[in-house]
C-alpha cells in the first residue's frame, strides 16, 4: 500500500538531502553519488512512494517501451506486429530493446526508462527483479510481462499462452499416429515455456500407458542451428526417434534439415511437429505441421492493458493465458518401421 503522505520533500528531509537530489533519482539522473541513490531508494522503497502523474486518454500520449530477451527472430517479429495494432491508430511510438539474450535488464537500461518517462514497459520473456520492479511503481511507470520467463510474480501482469496443451496435443497427434518413439527438443530449462512444452509431451505418454524415454528429451535454444545439432545426434544413434516434436518452428527446420542430411525423408522416415505456426511453415518442404501460438494476439492483449495502467485503470485478471491449436500439414505422417 502506497504512503499517500510520502513526498519528495518529507523524503529529503528525513534523508537530509535536497529536494533536487531526489529528483535527479527518480527521473534516472546520472550525477548522484552511488551511495546516495541507495539511501534515496530504500528511502522510496520504504514509504512505497509513487510518483503523482497525469496520464493523458488521447492519441498520440506518448512512448511505451518494448524490451526484449531477444528481438531478432521472426518469433519476435509477429509479436511486435500485435503490438504496432494497438499503438499505431493509438499514435503512440514504440522503442524497442533487445536485451542480448539477458532475462533481466541491467540497471543502466532501467535508469534510461526512468529518464525517458513512457506510457509503460512491455517486457517480453523478460522482467524487472523487485528492486527494479519497485523503482519503476516509484516513478508511476506500469509494466506488463509478455511470455514471462519464470513462474508470474504476484501483482505482475503477465500475458501468455498454454505451452502445456499445446505440446499435449502434438504429441498426441505423433502417438495417435502409431509413433512410439518420440524425440523433444524443448528452449532452455530455466524458461517457463521450455519446461511446460516438455511436461506436456510427457503427460500425453502416461495418458497412452508409454513411457517417455528421458535420453530423447533435450533442452536448446528455439534456433534453428540448435534443432539441428540436437536432431543430428538423435537420429544418428541405433535407435532413432521415428518423430520429433520441436520447441519451436526454427528448432523443426533445423531437424528437418539433419534428417536430410542424413539420408531421411519427411514425413515417410521421419515425422515433425514445430510450435508456433510462424509464417514460414505453410512455405517449408514438406509444410510444417505445427502448433499455433497466438503471438500478435499476446503482443496486442499487452500493449492494451499497459495502455490501461498508463489511463490509470485497474488492471483485472493479472495472469492471462491464450489458447493454442495444433495445425495438420505435411510433415507428420504414420512410421514407416
């Protein structure tokens, strides 16, 4: 609960500092003595102080920030176009970070935010750590977490879809095919999603009365070089998996490549299923069956509710998860051994 009786100058005062001195913290100054800006936001911290703010209901209000984990893959892609829905009629500029490969932004970049004073951050597998978090609520600055990396933090907005069922239902497409021997290759194991795709693949297994074979899951990088690594080295041992489901349509084209190169074809030697439904797999050969993953609708749902915290609205639900659907297309065939 906020002080609603905590202001700069109670707080300069307890601290013994200026008034200007705190407000170069708060708005990411960079000309404070470390120990200083510490002092500061305990201070902040303490008296949960927020930063009054008129946030203006009309087009063109302003600057909403979009940081990245990563921003360079067509995944990224299709969830910055359901952002750009939102934001263009709206006339609101995007700035986009990508924050290389990082789950957490470094403090330098939240300073820069705090300077920048947006509408609100969008985070997308990606988020604040409580200080950061507390430091942007201080400053009145809302924040929504897209595809959130671990599990959802209480009073955190997140947006996100059901990589449980997804991944139940492909591999149930693979096991009502009469595959018997599946393969996953999943993101990494410190990320939500990752970790949920491989809970569902195992639990359509126990609903079949199989056993999943804990040699044949692998955890990688949603990227296509490592699909393919990890696809080389499953389909090259006495016992191939006949299918694979792939974390992610870049991981498919990666696996599909190493069964090529091995000599095996897709669907008849081999069947793969990809997750995401990007674009390109209505184009790859054979086309990809895959799951959807509602990516511009996550991108878009965001960008609204930060849009309704920056109006000074409540948010509802803090955690949403979409829906996803397995799409049939040529890759996923019955075995053929």
């Amino acid at each position: 609960m906020a002080d609603a009786r905590a202001t700069i100058a109670g707080i300069a005062d307890e601290l013994g500092v200026s008034v200007p001195t705190i407000s170069k913290v708060l708005n990411g100054r960079h000309d404070v003595a470390p120990a200083t800006r510490v002092r500061v936001e305990e201070a902040l911290n303490r008296h949960s102080y927020r930063r009054r703010v008129s946030r203006q209901a009309v087009p063109g209000a302003g600057l909403l920030e979009v940081a990245f984990h990563e921003a360079h893959s067509p995944w990224s892609l299709e969830i910055i176009h359901g952002i750009q829905s939102v934001c263009d009629p709206a006339r609101i500029g995007l700035l986009l970070s990508d924050l290389s490969g990082s789950h957490r932004p470094k403090q330098a970049w939240i300073d820069d935010v705090m300077a920048r004073k947006p509408l609100g951050v969008l985070f997308v597998l990606s988020g604040p750590d409580d200080v950061q978090q507390q430091q942007l609520r201080s400053r009145s600055v809302p924040f929504v977490v897209v595809d959130t990396q671990g599990e959802p933090q209480p009073g955190v907005p997140t947006v996100g879809s059901d990589n449980w069922g997804g991944a139940l239902s492909a591999t149930r497409h693979l096991i009502g095919l009469g595959h018997r021997r599946l393969a996953v290759i999943s993101g990494p194991s410190d990320v939500l999603c990752s970790r949920a795709r491989v809970g569902g693949f195992r639990t359509a297994h126990e609903e079949a009365g199989l056993r999943a074979d804990s040699t044949l899951v692998r955890w990688g990088d949603f990227e296509a070089a490592g699909g393919y690594r990890h696809a080389l080295d499953l389909l090259s041992q006495e016992n191939p998996p006949t299918g694979i489901f792939a974390g992610s349509d870049m991981q498919a084209l990666g696996v599909i490549r190493a069964a090529r190169q091995l000599g095996l074809r897709v669907p008849e030697d081999l069947s793969v299923v990809g997750y995401d439904n990007l674009p390109l797999t209505e184009w790859t050969n054979p086309p990809l069956t895959t799951v959807t993953q509602p990516l511009r609708e996550m991108g878009a749902l965001g960008a609204q509710i930060l849009m309704a915290l920056a109006r000074g609205e409540q948010a509802g639900t803090q955690s949403l998860q979409l829906g996803t659907q397995l799409v049939e297309r040529g890759s996923t065939a019955p075995p053929s051994r």
